[in-house]
C-alpha cells in the first residue's frame, strides 16, 4: 500500500515538492497518511487529496485534506516535468 498526494484537477501525484508525475509508481510514497497531511500542511499545498494506492487498483481510494487556516490557500496548479 502507498500513501500518495494527488492533485485534484490534474490528477498528478507529487514527485517531490514542485515536481509531479502522471505515474503513482514514480510518486513520493508518504507510508503514512498524517505524513502526507503533514507535508501538504506544512508546505501550504493546496488542492490535493490523500491517494491511497494497492497493488490491486480495485481497492484505490482518495480522501480529502481539509485546509488548514494558518496556511496560505493559493498556489499555481501543479506542472508535470
């Protein structure tokens, strides 16, 4: 199971803080779903979700992020290197 940040609108998962993939096997695997929260937190990443990927793509599931009100909501939409 990998722990990934999704972004809603261009459905590309975080790379590394800037860089996105199309492919969640090239995605940064968080492990654990508050680290994931953490980060998009603790970067002010706004616009993703929680993805939640098994080797078995039927069990796949996404989850919210909710925003935090000390971190800044805008940001530009993310570019696929």
């Amino acid at each position: 199971m990998k722990m990934l940040l999704q972004h809603i609108r261009t459905q590309l998962y975080l790379r590394s803080l800037g860089n996105w993939t199309a492919n969640p096997h090239e995605a940064h695997d968080f492990q654990h779903s508050q680290r994931a929260m953490d980060f998009a937190r603790e970067h002010g990443l706004s616009g993703v979700q929680l993805a939640v990927k098994f080797s078995d793509a039927q069990f796949d599931e996404v989850f919210p992020i909710p925003q935090s009100t000390s971190q800044p909501t805008t940001q530009s939409p993310p570019r696929q290197d």
